[in-house]
C-alpha cells in the first residue's frame, strides 16, 4: 500500500491570529530600531550592557565553563540539525507549504541580517560586526518559523516558554565569552521575530491561493484546488 503524497490540507489562520501578526511584526521591528539608539557614539557598551556585563563576569569568570554550556543552542551545528528537523517533521505530515516555510525562511532572514542589517548598524566587537547578533538571529528565526506553522498552539506556546528560558542562557554564555554585549542579542531576537513573522503572510498566501492552469481546449482554464480545501465528495 503507498502512502499519498498529496498535501494536507493547511488549517485556517484565525482571525485573531492574523490581526496579531502585524503587531507583532510591529513591536519587534521598533525594538530593532530603538536599541541602536542607546549605542555610544565611540563604540563599546551601552549603559544597559555595562551593568549586565559587570554582574555576569562577577558571578561566573570563576567558572567559565559555563559560558560554553549556556552558549550551546546558539551554535550553527545544533541550530543547523533543527532547521533540517524542523522541516522533515512538517514534510512527514504531507504539509509542504509549511515544510518550506520552516526551511527557507530562516536562512533568508540569516542572509538579510548578514548583509543588510549588520552593515547598517555597523556595531563593532574587536573584529567584526555585533549587531544584531546572528547567531541569535539563527536561531531565533528557525524556531519562529517553527512557531508560525505549527498547527498546535500548545506547541507554540511550550515554544515561546522554552525560548523564553534558553535565550537568556545564550546571552549570558555570549557576553561571558566575550561575543556579544547584551543588546546585540535583543536586537538579534527582534530582528529575527520581525523578519520572519513578515514573511509568513505572504508566504502562506501563495501557497495555499489556487493557481489558473490550463486545460485542453481552446479558452478552458480550471483553477488547482487550495491546499486547505476539502477533496470533493466521490
């Protein structure tokens, strides 16, 4: 017997959901565009970052090794694994649009970061450019986009709780090791949540609005199915 290929249908965004993703996308965006304000005109630490900073390498210098630990989810070998899995899972249900979604978004978010974001700001740390921090970028954008296409909301909220917890973790392990200060990871979390909750709207539109195709016969055009409709009674 050979499993069907054939897409699942894609669930209907509620209404209220998508009211929220432009407050959302919002929110993150002035978040991004406000913490470069409190940049010093010299370089360096921000107010904020100084008293973290000072209270961080006062508590855990003697113990370093747990800056590597606590840096771990950030690292590009187990954010890259999650973006795979993240995309497999959907892809085992038959739910491609979301498949792609949670595949290609990321890493686009990842480039535009790179090569728009981080050029702009020009924040430096020693030899490179700080803000907004891309590995938290990554790794926010794969889990976000994980989030917008999960079909479960108690998945997307032990989601949200779980990065709750783990990105205060990086950012301590970060500026612990001398990578990052503070607001470059906050910047990082806005940008990413910005970029990709964006990019889900239009994303899904296109995914799921019928296509015109054409059909023998002169003139004859049928519309494909929506991904998230219904097969017709046999």
């Amino acid at each position: 017997m050979t499993r069907s290929t054939a897409p699942a249908p894609a669930p209907p965004d509620h209404p209220l959901r998508r009211a929220a993703l432009p407050a959302v996308v919002l929110a993150a965006v002035i978040v991004t565009l406000v913490v470069p304000l409190s940049f010093p005109a010299g370089g360096g630490s921000t107010g904020a970052d100084l008293l973290l900073e000072r209270n961080i390498h006062a508590v855990l210098d003697a113990h370093t090794w747990v800056y590597r630990v606590l840096v771990f989810p950030s690292n590009s070998y187990v954010v890259l694994p999650l973006l795979v899995a993240s995309a497999a899972w959907f892809a085992s249900r038959r739910q491609w649009w979301a498949a792609g979604f949670a595949l290609v978004a990321p890493e686009l978010v990842v480039a535009v970061n790179s090569f728009a974001l981080k050029p702009f700001w020009d924040r430096k740390l020693d030899h490179y450019l700080a803000y907004p921090s891309g590995h938290t970028v990554q790794l926010v954008a794969v889990v976000t986009a994980f989030a917008l296409v999960s079909e479960s909301a108690r998945v997307r909220t032990v989601t949200v709780i779980v990065m709750a917890v783990v990105l205060p973790a990086v950012m301590i392990g970060m500026v612990g090791l001398g990578y990052h200060h503070p607001t470059d990871v906050l910047g990082g979390t806005a940008a990413a949540v910005a970029l990709v909750t964006a990019a889900y709207p239009p994303f899904r539109y296109f995914a799921v609005t019928p296509r015109a195709v054409a059909i023998s016969g002169p003139g004859l055009v049928r519309q494909d199915r929506r991904e998230d409709e219904p097969d017709a009674p046999q």
